[in-house]
C-alpha cells in the first residue's frame, strides 16, 4: 500500500472530498471510508441520492428518477466491503411481474422471472419467434459475463485494456445495434422492441447502442427486478448513514464551484461561497462534461477540452410528470408497479428523439406506480405515480421551449394516460413536472440529458471518460457520464472500479 501523507488537510487521515451525493458519490465515499479516508460529500441538494432523490407533495413522495434495482449484489458486495449487511439496511423486495408492455393493437407482454411463462407468451405472439427468443438469452448471457462482469468491474482507462478485448468485441458483434441484435432473433416488431428497448433507461439509443447491452435481459432474467421499500430515496439515506458511521461528513445544500489544481494535482475545492476546502483527492460525481467544462475551466486540459465535449453525444432529454391521485387505492387494478405504453411508431419516434432531435406528437410512455407495492408513497387509499416520456435533450437544431410547450405536452400524455386509467384526472391531488430544462438546472445536466453522454460503442468503455482522470492527479470520476455507464448498477460499479484504482490509507500515526 502507498504512504500517504498523515498531515495532509489538517488531520491524521487524508481527506477525500466527493463532488455530488448522487448513488454513485455515495458509493464512492462508502468505499473510501472503508480504505480509510476522511470522506466529505458536498452536494448542491438538500436530500442525497442525486437523480435518485425524492420530493413530497400532500402526502405523495415523488421519486424522482430510478425505480427499480436489477443487480442486488452490486449493492451486497459494497455493503459487505464497509463491513455491513445490505439486507440489514435496506427492504428490498422482488417484483413479478417485472413490468407490463402494452402496444396500440391491444397487445400485452408480461416479463416476469417465469421463463416457461414468458416463452409461451412469445409463442402466443409470434410462434415463429420462439426458436430465436431461445438464441437471445443465450446471447445475452454471453454478453453479461463479458460486458457486465468483467469490464463493467475492472478500470478501462488505459489504451492496452482496449486493445486486448477488441478480439471479444469482433466474436460478439458489438458493431450490430441492441434493435439489429434483436432483429435478427425476432421476426414480430412487437418482440423487437420488447427485447431492446433497454438502453432507453440508461439514455441510449436502440437504433445505435452496441449490442453488448442485450445483456439487460440475462441480469432481469437471472436476479429480478426489485423495489425498496421507501424508493431509491431510501437507498441514499441508508448509504449516508454508512458514510457518517465511517466518520465522513455530508454537506448538503452546498455547491462546488471550481476544483482547485496545485502543480497539476487536485487540491481541493472552492464553494460558491468562496469557502476554499483542501484535500488530498477529489472525486467528482458531477456529470463528466460539467466537471471538465465547469469545474476545471480554469486548468488547461489534455483530453477532455471544450471541443473534444461539443463533439460529444449526448443521451436524450426526459419529460416526467409526477401525479398523486385521492382514493384510487384498488382502481385500474391492471395497471401494475410498471407499465411501458407503446405509441404507433418505434424506429420513427427513435429517430426523431436521437437523429433528427425533434419533439414528435407521438410518444412511448413509461408508467411507474410504486403504491401497487409501497404504501408509504402515498396517504392511505391514494395512489402515487410517475409518467416518463424520453424526448430530444435541449440544443438540437429543433430547440423546444419547455415552458411554453409543457402544459400543451401534458395534456397529450394525459389523454393516453386516460386511455389506461378513464377518469384518473378528476382524482389528482398534486403534481409538478420535470422536463429537460429542469434536469439542466437541478442536476447541472449538459443540455438536460436525462443520462449524461449516450453508451454508443464509440463512447463506451476506454472512450468513455475515464475513472481516473488524465487532466490532474488525484482526481476521480464516478456516476452516469464516466465507465462503465449510467443506471444503477453502472455508477455503483464505478465506484467499485474507483476502489480499485485508489490505494488504502497506510496509517501514520500523528507526531
């Protein structure tokens, strides 16, 4: 183990500060609490969890953005690693069904952990179909155990861990698209978009992701879609707890305004408030390009300069609206804890959002309703929902104008709503929305991108910015924009990765 200076930041431990209280700060500050490090977490917020934060409104708490956990052990295995009992912390329960797809014919899919169950289901929608959904999950187990567990696991910040996998990458095709993978497999459009809509929920394009996230099927497949009780929310708070019983500090509703550099190693940061805090590594859970473009705009970089990150693509925007409604508890008894609720098109309305960045009429719809499975969300007998809608990110050669458009886009959404749910109107008792506009100012999101920069292979792995950064020693990236990627399992994994590339504290003790 490395020795580290003892008397560094005025305290017989060095001190590590962690830019932003999203899941994978948090992550990240577990893990150097447990090697030792005085850990403070600065967040602009006044709740941790970042994207994964709530808001409560009379009585309905809204959480804000990821819903489920498909990989427990990624959070097992932090606990474990801070000598704690994830279970002991956190109720995490299993779903099934997983979700619903629902598509304009009257047509449903139910996945669920039922793989006879769900391949009979395939073979009531297309029983020619039933051979290749067969090859699929092998394919996607195939991919799991390259993609997922072994470079989502490990650092890719250097060229050669590139270039010995390039080979794996050829066997697996990782040229071919998630749809293109699927098209191969399926001959139903309706299975198609059933087996690569995916990479929607990590800010990925299907038409363009790299095949390697087919993988998602095996994760859902072998360990469940899961919900904690008390939202991902509780995930956070818990994850603070570990923190501040490791000896670390949460600084909630403070903003970093510039991470300071002295002969070329991170030093620490500076507050809005001009209040200058030392350290000896800094680790940033801000988004990438805010981080390089913002945080570091007074330090000239090597890689990641303003017209490497205007070159960038971007994941797409999100438009979310959150509702509570009073006494439906029991109402609409088919519309489950998630619903996907497909519009006319897939590959047009793809494009639209991705290529030609254009807000179509049209619209796909993700429905979460957590009080089918957590009363706490909301007050005895009501119901607490969200709606998402991915739509373009702002600054497309067709800028929306959120606060004009909103509500008019609200009422569209509201009508297919209806369709599901007749009559859910009459019983709202609150609601916000959030469009790309708000994630820009709330996460400090580049263009409001609901999911950082999007996973296309070119913007994968070594491509990806890197968990270490090359622009100053000592500094770290962890969360959506930086390896492996975005959801939760991502950033917690780059957490992972980052206790891998920093050392243990060898403790010195103070003269």
């Amino acid at each position: 183990m490395t020795r580290l200076d003892p008397t560094l930041g005025g305290a017989t431990q060095p001190h590590a500060i962690v830019i932003g209280a999203g899941l994978g700060g948090l992550a990240g500050a577990m893990r150097l609490g447990a090697k030792g490090y005085r850990v403070t977490v600065i967040d602009r917020l006044d709740e941790p969890g970042g994207r994964g934060s709530s808001i409560t409104q009379n009585g309905h708490r809204f959480d804000l953005g990821p819903t489920i956990v498909t990989v427990p052990q990624t959070f097992e295995d932090l606990w474990a690693a801070c000598g704690r009992n994830f279970r002991d912390d956190v109720d995490l329960r299993a779903l099934d069904p997983f979700y619903e797809i629902r598509w304009p014919d009257g047509s449903k899919f139910v996945m669920s952990g039922d793989e006879d169950a769900v391949e009979e289901q395939v073979r009531q929608l297309s029983p020619g179909d039933v051979k290749g959904y067969r090859k699929f999950l092998v394919d996607s187990e195939e991919r799991y155990w390259f993609g997922f567990e072994d470079l989502g696991r490990r650092p890719m910040h250097k060229l050669w861990d590139l270039v010995k996998v390039l080979p794996r990458f050829g066997m697996l095709r990782a040229d071919r698209s998630v749809y293109q993978h699927a098209k191969r497999r399926f001959k139903d459009p309706r299975l198609q978009m059933a087996f690569s809509f995916h990479p929607l929920f990590i800010g990925g394009d299907p038409l363009h992701v790299t095949s390697m996230y087919i993988l998602v099927s095996h994760l859902e497949k072998e360990f469940g879609v899961h919900y904690a009780m008390g939202g991902v929310q509780e995930i956070a708070r818990q994850m603070v707890n570990v923190i501040e019983d490791q000896g670390g500090l949460m600084r909630m509703n403070s903003t970093v305004d510039e991470i300071l550099i002295k002969d070329g190693a991170a030093a620490g940061v500076r507050l809005e408030t001009g209040e200058i805090m030392r350290a000896d590594i800094v680790v940033s859970n801000a988004d990438a390009g805010f981080t390089y473009r913002h945080l570091l705009r007074n330090h000239p970089k090597k890689r990641w300069t303003d017209r490497k990150l205007d070159k960038t693509r971007l994941s797409m925007g999100l438009f979310v609206w959150y509702f509570g409604t009073k006494g439906t508890k029991g109402k609409w008894a088919d519309v489950g804890h998630h619903t996907i609720v497909n519009g006319p098109r897939y590959q047009g309305l793809l494009k639209d959002i991705f290529m030609h960045e254009h807000l179509a009429d049209d619209f796909s719809l993700y429905v979460h309703r957590p009080s089918v499975t957590d009363p706490t969300v909301a007050p005895d007998g009501d119901d607490t929902f969200y709606v998402l809608s991915p739509v373009p990110h702002i600054g497309g050669e067709f800028p929306v104008n959120w606060d004009v458009v909103k509500d008019s886009y609200r009422q569209k959404v509201a009508k297919v709503v209806n369709d599901m749910m007749p009559g859910f109107e009459d019983h709202i008792s609150a609601e916000m929305m959030f469009t790309p506009e708000d994630f820009e100012s709330r996460y400090l999101s580049p263009a409001g991108a609901g999911f950082s920069i999007e996973p296309r292979i070119l913007q994968s792995a070594w491509f990806r910015p890197h968990n270490v950064s090359e622009e100053a020693k000592g500094l770290y990236l962890v969360g959506a924009g930086t390896h492996p990627g975005a959801g939760v399992p991502g950033v917690v994994s780059a957490a992972e990765v980052l206790g891998k590339l920093i050392p243990d504290v060898t403790r010195v003790p103070a003269e």
